[in-house]
C-alpha cells in the first residue's frame, strides 16, 4: 500500500472513530452551539434597537442589525466549535489508546488528521443550525448568487481548517481538557474585538488596527460581502491569506507536538 | 539458541540527569515467555517503551532488533510485528467494546469480513460477548484489560509485550491472565511480560530477568535464579515466651525473632533434618504451635538482588537478611 493510501485508510478509519466519539456524546457540541445561539438572540432583541441606531442609515432597525451581525456569528460559531476540538484533542492525549496507536504500523498523522476533518465536518453543521436559526428569526441575504453561496462555503471550510490547526495544537500542548478549554478561549473571544457586533470605524482610533487585521474581521467582511453585497476589498484575499497561515503553522505546530517523545 | 525474537544491546535511557537504563543486554528466543522482573522504578516501563518503538533509545544504545528489524531505522517494520498491552488500558473508553476491536481491525487493513470475524472470535474468546455492545469505559479491570489484550491480538502479531498485564486484577481474573498468556506461546508467539510479581514470573517465564536501578542484575530461569541464593528455612512459632526461649536454647543456628515469638532454622527441608529438629525439641519436652518449611522462592532471589526493596514484604523476612 502506498503511503498515501495508507494515510488517507488510517485517517478516514479515525475520522470515523472521532464522528462516533460525536455522535455518541453530543453533548459537548451542543453546549457550544448554545454561545452563538445566546449572542445571536441577545444582540438582536436586547441591545438591537440600541446598536442598529449606530449603524446604517440610522433609525431603530431591528433587521438591519440582525444582517450586520450574523455573518460575524457564524464565523464565532466555529471558535466556538473547536474549542470542543482543542478539549477533546486534549482528552484523547491522557488516553492509553493513542500510545496504542504510536506502536501500530499505521500512518503518524492519521489521529491528528482524523481529529481535524470531524472538527471542520462538525463546524460546517454547527454553522449551519446557528444560519438556520438565524434565518427564522428574519435573516435574509441579499442578492448572493449561487457564486458567491459556493465562495461562503469556501470560506467557511478555509477558515475552520486554520481554526481546528490551531486548536489541535492547543489541545496537544495542554496536561488536561480544562486546560485546553482555557487555551483555547481566545478562539471565541477574538470574535468580541472584530467587526462581528459592531464596525471597526466606531472603535478607539487606537484599537482599530488591532480590529481591523485580526484573523476574524477580514473573513467576516468576506462572508458580509458575499451574502449581503457589500464591498469585499482588501479583505478578500487578506482572509485567505490569514487562513492558509494559520492551516499551515497549526499543522506544523501539531504535528511536531505530536512526535515528540510521550515522555 | 533459536532465533531470537527480541536482541538489545547497551540499552539505555536518561531524562536530563537520571538515567533510568544503564546499559540492558536482552536476548528473547521466538516462541518464549521472558519476564522482566524489578520493583517499581527500576526502568521496566521504559524499556517496554523503547523496544516497542514508542519512545526513541538514548543515543549511546548499542543495536537494537525487534522481530528481526532495527529499531532504530526501520521502526515501522517493528510496528508490523508487535502488538502491545500497556499498564494503562489502552481502550478507547467512549465507545463499545466491538467498535473498539473493529477500529484495531480497520488499522490492521482488515477487510471488513475478516474483521468483523476476528472481532467476534476474540470476543468469544476473551469471554467479552455479553459485554460487546457497552461502553468500554464502564468495564471493570479485568474485563477492560482483557479487551485491551484482544484488541492487540487483532492484528496476528508475533511478538507481544505486556507491561505489568495484571497488576490491580483480583486473583480470579489474574489467573484468568496467565492462562491467556500461557495459551498465546502455544500458538508461538513471542511475550514479553514485566512485572513486579515474583509469582507471576515464576508461574509463566521461560526466562527471567531481574532489573534494578536501570541494569540486569541476575538472568536465567526461575529455578537457576532460586539456586543463586540458598534460602531453605524452618520457620518456629511459639505463642509461649517461655517455651520460646526454651526452644531457642535447645537449637543451634536460629535466627530469633523475639516480637513474633519466631525461630528460623537453616535448612533444606528434607524429612532428615527435620527429624533432627523435631528430636532436640521433644528432648527438651517444647512444642512449636506452628512449623513450616520455606523452600527458596524467587522472593529471597529478588531481595538478596535488589538490595532488600523495602515495604514490599513482610518484615520478619528482612530481618534475617
């Protein structure tokens, strides 16, 4: 068997085994599905009327705010997924099984590859739910042609890729899961200082490139762009650009953590 | 010598300062059972470690062959070879104890008839069946190691090391282990067992290896081992002081033990010699309320060897020491 059929067997044999994992204990990704949903309803009927006065054309609209905010809540919907990953990565290292794993003739990075395809499989349905919920509660995108639907999919996809890397890595280099629920934290923080709730224009002057050049505010005014018609820009290719960094150091970041000696 | 299924030499490992293997020579012939015998620290787990490619050797090592292959270049050939059952159940608790034998299966590239074939055999035979379709981390130990061991089994390997397989089982599914284990080289697989129980050892070992303190300190079988060390006794209790110090006057070459009221008496346990002890008591008209004959076990070999590991025996035993 070549070494790449070996991989791709090995990887889909664990990638089977971390659905499982999911299927069987839903519970961990429900529970993280639950901080989106609560933003998304606490922004839009707690502080909308407030925050839609300050963006737009002005005047109380509730419905303006509901499409300004949701694009930024999908994308914190899958920080908020994968600190399920960086948790379970994280309970998966204590476990005897994958120092099995380490003498079996199998491909190295099939477990962590495994843990990476469930998490972006996990994160795609997870931002599907928060969409749908979204949709009943009168988001609606705006002259988004079937195009730009794919390219939101694409990015959607690209950026939890570099989010679970990155999660990976923090999951692996962290003793204990609430350790790396804590490590991972950032990953839904980050969101709270992007464009995700408010624009990057009404923050300190100070503050603004820090808001403005963060991995999150170029893909959430990607996915704004793509679903509502606003100007894409710089952010179009910055985002791309912030994903596939992060793919690639959280891929070699996790890989190396992982071949390392146990001991 | 037949072919050796497992040669390491100059084995070592440090962390930093400590050195926990200090050049071990191991030579396992296929088909054996050779243990690896040492108290808690002496570098057992580590070795496992490294002989199952788990972890790297420390750069001094000499050559290292498992199953045939070096270790050091070819690590996945050793893969193929070996199975392992660690000291900590290496079962994935999340999930049942089939999906668990059917994952090995999938990893071994099975085809998913054989597995689900090998899966059930191993489930019959590990007595697992009823068991099969509940979590795996709701087993008890015994039953979880005996997964563990079935899923290693999975993959048809021809060398297996069981680090410490029944330390923490209760005597019924200990003895239940070593039948498994014994069953095991009788189909010419290869084991290589650790443990810190002289019994255990004694019980399956083709070949034991005492190590202490990251070095081979004796090797040989249990009754080469024994014959290191003589250390037949007759052991005297007396629930009377007096008759006690009546006793220990009337025999010669006593070791006393005056808390416990107990005489040990140098012998080979032989109906003769006991006749003689037998004889000087009844002349000096003392009755023992016990008396019991100790042949040398592989305690006395592992204690003279280990320089006396503390806390793990009985006390009167080291006294005499």
């Amino acid at each position: 068997m070549s070494t790449l059929t070996l991989a791709a067997r090995d990887s889909s044999t664990m990638l089977r085994r971390n659905l499982l994992h999911a299927r069987r204990y839903p519970s961990l990704t429900l529970n993280l599905l639950l901080t989106p949903i609560m933003l998304l309803l606490l922004f839009v009927y707690i502080f909308g009327d407030a925050l839609s006065a300050g963006i737009g054309d002005g005047g109380p609209d509730r419905s303006q705010y509901i499409a300004y905010l949701v694009p930024g809540l999908l994308l914190m919907t899958v920080g908020s997924t994968v600190i399920g990953t960086a948790v379970s990565v994280a309970n998966d290292m204590t476990e005897g099984i994958i120092a099995r794993f380490r003498t079996m003739a199998i491909h190295r990075g099939s477990v962590l590859v495994g843990h990476v395809a469930g998490s972006v499989l996990q994160s795609v349905m997870s931002v599907i739910l928060v969409g749908a919920v979204a949709v009943a509660i009168g988001f609606r995108s705006t002259g988004a042609t079937t195009v730009d639907w794919l390219a939101a999919f694409g990015l959607l996809v690209l950026f939890s890729l570099a989010l679970t890397w990155i999660a990976v890595g923090m999951g692996l280099v962290s003793p204990n899961a609430e350790a790396a629920s804590n490590n991972a934290m950032p990953l839904i923080l980050l969101p709270l200082l992007s464009s995700a709730f408010v624009p990057v224009d009404s923050m300190p002057g100070w503050f603004q490139p820090i808001a403005e050049y963060q991995p999150f505010t170029p893909a959430i005014e990607t996915l704004r762009g793509l679903l509502l018609g606003s100007e894409i820009g710089h952010h179009g290719w910055l985002a791309v650009a912030w994903c596939l960094g992060l793919s690639v150091l959280g891929y070699l970041w996790s890989t190396a953590t992982f071949n390392r000696d146990s001991k | 010598m037949t072919n050796l299924a497992i040669a390491a030499h100059g084995l070592r490992k440090s962390y930093g300062d400590k050195v926990v293997l200090d050049g071990v020579d191991l030579a396992v012939a296929e088909g054996t059972i050779f243990s690896l015998l040492g108290p808690n620290g002496a570098g057992k787990t580590t070795t496992v470690q490294i002989l199952s490619t788990l972890i790297s050797a420390g750069p001094t090592s000499g050559d290292i062959r498992v199953g045939g292959h070096d270790l050091a270049t070819d690590p996945q050939a050793v893969r193929r070879t070996i199975g392992v059952t660690g000291q900590f159940s290496a079962v994935d608790g999340l999930i049942t104890g089939e999906e668990n034998m059917l994952l090995m299966a999938d990893l071994y590239h099975l085809s998913p008839g054989a597995g689900r074939r090998v899966t059930a055999d191993l489930l019959e035979r590990f007595d697992l069946v009823d068991a099969a379709k509940k979590p795996a981390s709701t087993y008890s130990g015994g039953m979880k190691r005996r997964l563990d061991l079935a899923m290693t089994l999975v993959g048809g390997p021809r060398i297996i090391f069981l680090d410490e397989p029944t330390t923490g089982l209760d005597p019924r599914s200990r003895h239940n282990m070593w039948q498994i284990i014994r069953d095991l080289v009788a189909d010419g697989v290869t084991v290589f067992l650790t443990t810190q129980y002289l019994e255990e050892a004694d019980e399956l070992a083709d070949r034991i290896a005492v190590l202490t303190d990251g070095r081979i300190a004796a090797e040989g079988t249990a009754e080469e081992l024994k014959r290191l060390i003589p250390g037949g006794h007759v052991r005297l209790r007396f629930d009377d002081p007096a008759a006690y110090a009546r006793a220990s006057g009337a025999l010669r070459e006593t070791v006393r033990d005056d808390q416990a009221l107990t005489l040990r008496i140098p012998s080979d346990g032989t109906q003769r010699e006991l006749h003689v002890i037998l004889g000087r008591l009844d002349a000096a008209s003392v009755h023992a309320d016990t008396l019991t004959v100790h042949t040398p076990d592989l305690d006395d070999v592992f204690f003279a060897l280990t320089g006396g590991a503390a806390g793990i025996t009985d006390k009167p035993k080291e006294t005499v020491r």
